[in-house]
C-alpha cells in the first residue's frame, strides 16, 4: 500500500514538496524530500527533532545514497528515508521537516 499525503494532515507547502508512505509489516517507510523553503532545508540531521520510536535511516543526495548520517546537512533536493512503528509519530515528524 502506498499513499500520498496531501497538506490536510498538517503538511505545508513551505515544509515539503512530497512524502510516500509505505506500510509494511507494522512498520512504516517514509520518504520525505526537502524542498527549498523547507524548515530543515541547512539543518544539521542530528538537530532536527524526530519523534520517539523514528529514526531516519539514509538520506540520498543527487541518486546517491548517504548511510553515514553523522554531520550531514539537510539541502534541497535531498531525500530522507525515516522508518517508524507508530502511524502517529510519522505525522508528527512530518511537521518539523
């Protein structure tokens, strides 16, 4: 199953461009891709507040993928692949990016 998100749960054009979500197995995958006037757009990874149970497992940066997260900054065009268990906490991750 994957859905697309639309700004009624709190997205904004300002924070994202566009969000994938796929369910599987209890958990979920997240794609969230920073657009130019996004929040986290220049944030360090390790500064942007993600909810409990979340945790952002690569980020992929003009088709190559970064799994070495330490001392990444967040800019546009990239993708953040975040993965939870909790429906909630992925909503709530998705108004801080």
């Amino acid at each position: 199953m994957t859905t697309i998100l639309k700004n009624n749960n709190g997205l904004t054009p300002r924070d994202l461009n566009n969000v994938t979500i796929l369910k599987r197995h209890g958990l979920f995958l997240v794609e969230v891709k920073i657009s130019k006037v996004s929040f986290a757009k220049g944030l360090l990874l390790d500064n942007v507040p993600l909810p409990e149970n979340t945790r952002v497992v690569c980020v992929t940066r003009n088709g190559r993928a970064i799994v070495e997260l330490e001392a990444v900054f967040l800019e546009e065009g990239d993708s953040l692949y975040l993965v939870t268990e909790n429906e909630q906490a992925v909503r709530a991750a998705f108004t801080v990016l």
